[in-house]
C-alpha cells in the first residue's frame, strides 16, 4: 500500500474531512499531473468502483479496505407523522470495511 507520510500531506487535517476536489489538487501535487489529469485519474477510480458495486462486485484493495454491497429487506415502517404503516422496499446499501492496515495506521496515533 502506497502512504503518504504527515510531512507529503498539504492541509489534510481539517475537521470538515477532504472534498473531491481537495483530493484531485493532492493527486495533481503529488504526482506532477494537472489537474485535469488527476480529476480524470480520480473520477475513473470513483466510476470504476460504482460500476463494480452496481453489478454486485465486491472491490477489495489490499491495505486499505473494501467495498460490499448489504442487501436491506423489505419491511414495514411508520411515517413518523401520522403514525400510519408504511412498506418500505428492499435496498442495496454501499458499505466500507476498513482493513488491517488502515486500521492500525489510524491507530498508530492514539
């Protein structure tokens, strides 16, 4: 797994996280491309894993973690207004499970 030591990370830290935005300006830094080229080079990445999640793929990259789909039934719920029952139908829902090494690289620091 490729990782960016503290010093190599331009204004990472703030508490409202990363934008996409902020990520394609570290790609292009990072790796000398332009911009454009690194919103390309991330978009793909993005696209990519979207595309394998609708197809029922599971996306595994090694060191950092890997993406499922968890099916949700159908149910029944009440609108919260009126207290009326309401189906609700079943759901894919995206699900991200961090893995060991992201786990204890983020751990490192406690």
């Amino acid at each position: 797994m490729v990782s960016l030591k503290d010093d190599e990370m331009e204004n990472t830290d703030s508490k409202d996280g990363m934008t996409k935005a902020e990520l394609v300006e570290e790609v292009a830094r990072t790796t000398q491309l332009t911009k454009k080229h690194a919103e390309i080079i991330v978009n793909t990445v993005f696209d990519s894993i979207v595309h394998s999640l609708k197809d029922g793929e599971k996306i595994e990259l090694r060191g950092f973690g890997s993406f499922r789909i968890r099916h949700r039934g159908a149910r029944t719920g009440r609108n919260p207004k009126t207290g009326d029952k309401v189906k609700v139908p079943p759901k894919r829902i995206p699900y991200f499970k961090p893995g060991k090494e992201l786990r204890e690289l983020l751990n490192d620091e406690c």
